[in-house]
C-alpha cells in the first residue's frame, strides 16, 4: 500500500491549492479515503472524507464551503481542492486509507502554508 501526497506550497490568505494523492497497492475504487492535517503542536485533525459507497462527501465545520474532496478511480488519485486559504489552514496534510481488517495507511505529507 502506497498513498503519495503532492501540492502543497506557500500561498497567500484568500488563494487556493489543489492537494492530491495517488494511491496503489489496494482496491481504491472501493475503498473510503479521508483527508487530516497536522498544524505544529496539535494533534492529527480530520479534514475530510470520500465515502466508497454512494460517493458521499463530508466534512469538518472548519473548511465546509471552502474545500471539496474528489475521488478519480481511473487514476487511483484523491484531490483536496482548497479554496479562500486563510493562516490557520497552516499545516501539513495527509491523505488516509483504512483497509481491511481495520488498518490505517497514511502517506508522508505535504505542507501547506498559508501567509501573506
């Protein structure tokens, strides 16, 4: 199992950035895959997830209207397209998998930094 982060940068308040992770090693087409972040200090917070069956969105009241999560199954990839950034939004993100029996999976991590 494989997930590889890539997008991440600096931008200024109000910009967006489009993360993205491509999967392998696992049946992503019916697998459920989330997005968390990490700010410096604090804990691994949820951001949000892409449901396998349905293809239901949701998440975190923190970036409700101004992040959307998409799931490509030709590509094996997994988008998080952030729009109107603002400072907190500071913080390494990482795309998350958890497979059967139950284990998790995660990538390395792609640092976003949002500062005028």
């Amino acid at each position: 199992v494989q997930l590889v982060e890539s997008g991440g940068g600096l931008v200024q308040p109000g910009e967006s950035l489009r993360l993205s992770c491509a999967a392998s090693g696992f049946a992503f087409g019916s697998s459920t895959m989330r997005w968390y972040r990490q700010a410096p200090g604090n804990e691994r917070q949820w951001v949000a997830t892409f449901t396998d069956f349905g293809g239901y969105t949701f998440y975190a009241d923190f970036v409700k209207g101004r992040f959307t999560i998409s799931k490509d199954n030709a590509t094996n990839t997994v988008y998080l397209q952030m729009n109107s950034l603002k400072p907190e939004d500071t913080a390494v993100y990482y795309c998350h998998a958890r497979l059967p029996p139950g284990e998790d999976y995660w990538g390395q991590g792609t640092q976003v930094t949002v500062s005028s």
